[in-house]
C-alpha cells in the first residue's frame, strides 16, 4: 500500500488562476496606511538632505501600502520631479518617511 505523502495536497496548487488570485489576495491584505510624518521629523529630513555630502544613507520609504529602507547614496536632489534620484532608484519626496543618516555620529 503507497502513502499519499504530498500527493495530499497536489489538488490545491493544480488551478494556477487560484494560486495568482490568492497570491494578489495576500498582497492586498498585508498593505497598510501611508505613516504620517511630524514636522519636527520632516525637518530632521531637510536638514540632512541639505548637509548631503556624497555619503551612503539609509532611506525609510512608503511605496504602494508597504513600507522600504535602502541603503544609497544620492545622486541628485530634483526639485521640479520633487524626487531623490539615487543610486537604486528614484524615490518620491512625498514617500519619503525618514532618512537615517549613519555617519552623524
């Protein structure tokens, strides 16, 4: 006599649109609120983005209900786009949560 093994569960997975569905499902339900910053922690941000000095930094960002952090070194501060363009990609300034700056201390 065989055992079933993961033959068992070989039927859950065989419907690849049900596994889409349930993946995007997933996504969705983890997503959370955009955190709301406080002004003295926007001004911690603009002070360290105007003593920038070619240095890596950690970028805490909010993009589509999840939240980031990389580690990067700015490129180009763009005023007309209000983004950062870095060396990883370019972030929004609005997504922008909080920026660590290692080397302050």
């Amino acid at each position: 006599m065989s055992e079933r093994g993961m033959k068992k569960w070989a039927p859950f997975s065989s419907l690849i649109e049900q596994s889409t569905c349930l993946e995007k499902m997933r996504y969705e339900r983890n997503k959370i609120d955009k955190p709301s910053i406080s002004s003295d922690r926007a001004n911690k941000i603009n002070e360290i983005l105007k003593n920038y000095h070619d240095q890596e930094i950690r970028i805490k960002y909010y993009y589509d209900g999840y939240l980031f952090e990389i580690k990067t070194s700015i490129i180009k501060i763009e005023s007309t786009q209000r983004a950062l363009l870095t060396s990883k990609g370019i972030i929004p300034l609005s997504n922008i949560i909080d920026v660590i700056d290692d080397n302050l201390f």
